[in-house]
C-alpha cells in the first residue's frame, strides 16, 4: 500500500521552532518530486514549499522564504521541512504530497499523485 505519513507537528510558541517529516511506506520517494502543503480554517490548500527528485531544486513561497527550510534524505525515504520563526499564521494542517510527472508546477496541488493525512501545526502564545 502506497502511502505518505507526516509527523511532528504541535503546538509552538510565536517565534519557535519546529520539523515535520513526511515518511513514504510502499514506494521509495526518489522517484517522486515532495510538495508541502497548508490549509487553515476557512482558506484554501496553499503550496509552502516543494522539493525535486534529486532535492537540486528547491521552491518557496513568499511567505516562508529565510524561516523554512525544505531538504530530502532519499535513503531513509523521508523528506523534512524545517520551520524556524515561527508566526501564528503559519497555523494549519500541513500535508506532504509527491508526485511522479518529471515536469509539472511544484505549487499546483493537482498535480501530485499521493497525499499524506497532515499534521497540525499551532503557533500561539
């Protein structure tokens, strides 16, 4: 069975820190371009940062560029994101995403082929 799984999402206080995970079970993430994702309470799934096959190519969007930090360890199949600086407007699910296309619009959430469950990330004092 084909699956994403996140983890190490939680509760941080503005400025924290904090590094979710996105571990692939039933296929080896080598072979897939990594896509994180958000969604907030009433706002649509929003891309926050992608990462290619080989991790040479990297995306952020505006809102997290300088505090979040996309990277890939294909030999434990697992891809990270780690957030610093933490805002409460980075609140929301966060989900993984891959995708098998070689080419293809890292930000555009259509294009991925598999999605993890998310995990929640809350940034409040």
């Amino acid at each position: 069975q084909l699956q994403l799984v996140e983890s190490g999402g939680g509760l941080v206080q503005p400025g924290g820190s904090l590094r979710l995970s996105c571990a692939a079970s039933g296929f080896t993430l080598d072979s897939y371009g990594i896509g994180w994702f958000r969604q907030a309470p009433g706002k649509e799934r929003e891309a926050v940062s992608c990462i290619g096959r080989n991790g040479a190519t990297t995306y952020y969007a505006d809102s997290v560029k300088g505090r979040f930090t996309i990277s890939r360890d294909n030999a434990q199949n697992t891809v990270y994101l780690q957030m610093t600086s933490l805002k409460p407007e980075d609140t929301a699910v966060y989900y993984c995403a891959a995708v098998s296309r070689l080419y293809y619009v890292c930000s555009d959430p259509r294009q991925y082929n598999y999605w993890g469950q998310g995990t929640q990330v809350t940034v409040s004092s």
